[in-house]
C-alpha cells in the first residue's frame, strides 16, 4: 500500500483486510463467530447515539474570539476582562429550546445563547438566551414549564392548550411570553438576533468589592425577524445553514459585548428586586456599557465531538466573576452539572471541547472515561501531581494548593433574613411587559395580537380568558386587541365548542 493511502483499522488499530465481505462457512453458509470485525462494526453503531440535551436539543456551534475594548480592573479580577486589546478563544452554541434535535429551527421559541470563554484561568461559560428575562423566578417550575413546552405525552405533538395552561396559571411569564409572541419570537437567524446574561452576574475586584451586572451581546447584523408565514418558507435546517455557511464564505458575525452595572448599594435601594429573572434593568437607570467584541469565525470540524459533546454550565466561573442571589439562578449552578454527568459522563470536562486551556490540577482521581491520566510527576502542560490527597507536603514537587486571594467576596443577606417559604409569584407580572408593549409600533401590536389569537384558537374559554386578564393588567390597548383578535379567531373557527382536544 502507497504512502498516500491510509490504512483502515479496526478500533484497536489492526488493518483491516476486507469491509465489504464478512467471513462465511461457505459460499452459502452462515456466519462464523470469528467475525470480531463485523461485530466490533455493528456493536459500535449500537452506541453511536447518547442521551440529547433535555432542552435546547437542537443547536449549531462555532469557534471565535472574544476582544476586550475597555479595561475592567476596576470591577474585576478576571484576568481576561483586563488590558484593552486582550483576546479570549470562545466557543458559541445557539438552540432551540423546547424541540428535539429533530425538531426545527424555524419554530416560534427562544433561542438559546450559549459562550464558553476558554480563559488563562479556567474556562467561564454564559449560558443565556435571545431574551433579557424568562418564563420563571421560580426554580421548582421549570420541569412543570418544560412538560408543557414540549410534546403531549399521549399524542406527540406540540400542545397550545398545555402551554397556554401553563401561562395562564403562572402570571410571572407573562413578559417573556409577550416577547416570545412579538417579533423576535422567531429570529430570521442565529446571526440576527441579541444574546442576554438574562440573570444578574456579579463581578468582583482585588479590593473585594462587588457589582452586580447583566451581560448583553448585541448583533452587529442587525435584528432580523420571520413572521409565522415566512418561517414556514425558509426550511426546517435554516439557522444551521445560515450561520456555517457565513463562516465557510468569510462572513463572520460578530456582537458587541455591553455590561449594565449596579453597586451594591444601589441594589439594596432599587425599586425593582435586581435579581428577579423576569425583570430588566431599564436602561434609562442602567446604561449599558460597551467592553468588547466577540466574532465567529471557525465552524466545527466535526458535529458531534465538538457541538454534541459540548458542554456549558452556569457554575463555570472563573475569579473575578460570580453568581448572584437569583433563586433560578442557584439551581442552575447545580442542575447543568448533573445533566452533564448523565449524557457525558462524569469526566465531560476532559472531552476535548470542554477541556480548559490551562493547567488543571486537583485530587479528583479516575471516574468513566477518564482520559486525563495524572502523571508520575506534576509537569508543564499536564499538571496532574501523582498525589492523590490533600493536604500533603508535596507543594514544592508541583502538588496543587489552595490560593485564598481568588475567593469571592461574601453575599450579602438581607437584615433580619429568615430561612422559610418566600411567596415570589405576584412580584409585579405585568409592569414590564407593558412597558415593552408600548415600544411597539401598530404593525406590531397587530402582529403580536394575532400570533395570541392563533395560538388560543383551540384553547379552553377559561384559559384564554385567564390570558386576556393579563394582557389587560399590562396595557388596556393589548387587552382589547388581544381580545378582539381572539373572537375573531374564534368567530371564523366556530369555537364555541371550545374543547381540550386541539390536536
Ligand atoms: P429602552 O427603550 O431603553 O429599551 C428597549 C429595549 O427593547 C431595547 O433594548 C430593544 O432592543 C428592545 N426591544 C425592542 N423590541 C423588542 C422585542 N420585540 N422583544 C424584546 N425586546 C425588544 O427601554 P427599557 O430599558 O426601559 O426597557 C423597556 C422594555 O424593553 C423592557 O420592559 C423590556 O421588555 C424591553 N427590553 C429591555 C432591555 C433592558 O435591558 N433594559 C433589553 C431588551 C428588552 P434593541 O435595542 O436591541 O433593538
Ligand atoms: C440547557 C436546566 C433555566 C439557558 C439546559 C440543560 C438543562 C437545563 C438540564 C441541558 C444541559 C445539557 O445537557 O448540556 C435548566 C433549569 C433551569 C434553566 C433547571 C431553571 C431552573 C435556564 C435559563 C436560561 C437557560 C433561565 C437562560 C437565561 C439554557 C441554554 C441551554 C440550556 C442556552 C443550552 C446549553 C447548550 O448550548 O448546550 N438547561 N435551565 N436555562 N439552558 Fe437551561
């Protein structure tokens, strides 16, 4: 065989004589058992699938950089948030949310905004979305939530009447589902639309002061939008299409990165609880910030190793950043670590994609798939000291140690806090929602007035009126058109027999 050719192995590298025949007894006879080629083959492929992410299945990746244009040593540590001019490797995953991996991109849902910053100092991972609030301030809603968005356990199909029941009964989405029925409920592409921290973050500096922020990154392509009747003519592969294309021909989008700001301070005298994920910070109060540019330009090489396997989680933070009181928030710092242990095992973060671009040294030991080795002796590039306990007298042979000066600083409770049942769930529902409502212009409003009529048309009277209720407490003019555009729809559909079976 020439140079040029490579050989086909089998898994453990043997050549391989011969793919396209098994060994027979005989011309006609059975199989014999000595066909460890064909077997390894088949077996392989048994397993080529694992369990898909429970939401935000579908998705599209790329590789880029982010840029910093202001300096941030006054409100951080973080070592890449330091120096103008400083670049940080990222890589970017965008979704769906409620769909399988075979489901579509052009389906009205948010869209899932997702950066891993491989920087000096571990990776930090923002996992936000489109949208700058959510469905829910509350963490124990989520799978109730997630249940409604996805298929209808009996009959696998989307279900308006499970998701309208959800909101109806959980006034607290009322904002996210006006964004989610405006305009930007279905984005033209991942290139076109902004990406929001969504929770507020903290970042905290060498004197151990806090700030509390919210990341937004904004399309430098411009917001671009689909009507209902437009995304039904782009196809259901759209959003990957777009977005590894504009990389494969030189387009590479990009987004600039802006921070909102508060001290502490501020935080405890604001009139808006600052860590309420279905609120903004209206930028009137909190202007943002511009601190960098983050650019796209490198598509995977291969899906599943790189986009399939990746791995985000809200408790990858890195010195100088942390988390904030947000209940959703809290749990999220545990549930993506869990999901990842389950479809990636426990060793995830030593899959290559996931892999820190600095040392990492520790005493975690072994585990499936362990593919790090910890070697005889800590060394440059593969620090993992043969020491398997701490504390030992081993530091000056490499063995890793503690460095109290990247500790954050302590989260402040409120004075006289009580550990107890905090009720959250009427936190003023409406004010924001309304306030967005009223940035609409009338083709807007229309727009959005008649994505709420057709999604209700076959959703009980008692649901839909609970809905109107809502729209009504945000902004009379959204009530009324809601609720005309709702009997109209129904009128035209005969709905007076409204019933649960809108398959
Ligand atoms: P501003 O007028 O300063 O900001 C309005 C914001 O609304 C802009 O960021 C704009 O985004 C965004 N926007 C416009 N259309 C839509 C839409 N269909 N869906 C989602 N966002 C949209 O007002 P405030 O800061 O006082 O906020 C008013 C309302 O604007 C909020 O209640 C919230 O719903 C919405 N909003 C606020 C944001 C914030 O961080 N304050 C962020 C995003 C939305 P762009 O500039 O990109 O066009
Ligand atoms: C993915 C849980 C709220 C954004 C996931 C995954 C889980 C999860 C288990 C799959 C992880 C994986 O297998 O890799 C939760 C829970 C939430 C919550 C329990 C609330 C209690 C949110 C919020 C946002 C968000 C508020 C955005 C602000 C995302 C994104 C992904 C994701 C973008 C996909 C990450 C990727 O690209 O791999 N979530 N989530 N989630 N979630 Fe959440």
């Amino acid at each position: 065989m020439s140079d040029s050719i490579s050989r086909y192995t089998t898994a453990n590298g043997a050549p391989v004589p011969h793919d396209d025949i098994s060994v027979t007894a005989g011309e006609r006879g059975p199989l014999t058992f000595d066909n460890w080629r064909l077997f390894e083959k088949l077996a392989h492929f048994n397993r080529e699938q694992i369990p898909e992410r429970v939401v935000h299945a579908r998705g599209s990746a790329a590789f880029g950089t982010f840029r910093l244009t202001r300096d941030l040593s006054d409100l951080t540590i973080a070592d890449f948030l330091r120096g103008v001019g400083r670049e940080t490797p990222v890589v970017a995953r965008f979704s769906t949310v409620a769909g399988g991996q075979d489901s579509a991109d052009n389906l009205r849902d948010v869209r899932g905004f997702s950066l891993k910053f491989y920087t000096e100092e571990g990776n930090w991972d923002m996992v936000g979305n489109n949208t700058p609030v959510f469905f829910i301030r509350e963490p124990s809603k989520f799978p109730d939530f997630i249940h409604t968005q996805k298929k209808d356990p009996r009959s696998n199909l989307v279900n308006w009447q499970n998701r309208w029941e959800f909101w109806a009964n959980h006034p607290q989405s009322f904002h996210q589902v006006t964004i989610l029925l405006s305009d930007r409920g279905i984005p033209y592409s991942y290139r076109h639309m902004n990406g929001y921290s969504s929770h507020t973050l903290s970042l905290y500096n060498a004197q151990g002061e806090r700030a509390w922020v919210k990341w937004h990154f904004k399309t430098n392509q411009g917001i671009r939008n689909l009507t209902d009747e437009q995304a039904e003519t782009v196809g259901t592969d759209h959003h990957q299409r777009d977005l590894f294309r504009s990389i494969e021909q030189g387009d590479f989008p990009s987004w600039t990165v802006k921070l909102q700001v508060m001290t502490e301070e501020q935080a405890r005298h604001y009139h808006i609880n600052p860590f309420d994920l279905t609120k903004v910070w209206p930028h009137a109060d909190f202007p943002l910030m511009e601190i960098g540019q983050l650019e796209l330009n490198r598509n995977p090489d291969n899906y599943f190793a790189q986009v399939e396997q990746l791995a985000f989680s809200p408790s990858n933070f890195v010195p100088g950043i942390s988390g904030s009181p947000d209940r959703v928030l809290q749990s999220r710092l545990w549930s993506y670590a869990d999901a990842h242990r389950y479809r990636l095992t426990v060793n995830y973060q030593q899959i290559e994609v996931n892999r820190p671009r600095c040392p990492v040294s520790n005493y975690q030991r072994d585990g499936l798939m362990a593919a790090a080795a910890p070697l005889g002796e800590a060394r440059e590039g593969g620090q993992y000291a043969s020491t398997n306990f701490y504390p030992n007298d081993r530091a000056v042979e490499g063995a890793p140690v503690p460095d109290a000066m990247v500790a954050e600083p302590p989260m402040p409770l409120e004075q006289d806090a009580w550990v107890g049942y905090h009720d959250n769930r009427d936190e003023d529902n409406f004010s924001q929602a309304g306030e967005l409502y009223r940035l609409f212009d009338e083709s807007q409003r229309e727009r959005l007035a008649r994505v709420f009529a057709t999604t209700l048309q076959d959703v009980t009277a008692s649901v839909c009126q609970r809905v109107i209720a809502q729209c009504y407490a945000a902004d009379s003019d959204y009530g009324r058109r809601v609720e005309q555009a709702w009997r109209t729809g129904a009128d035209e559909s005969d709905a007076a027999e409204q019933t649960l079976n809108n398959f």
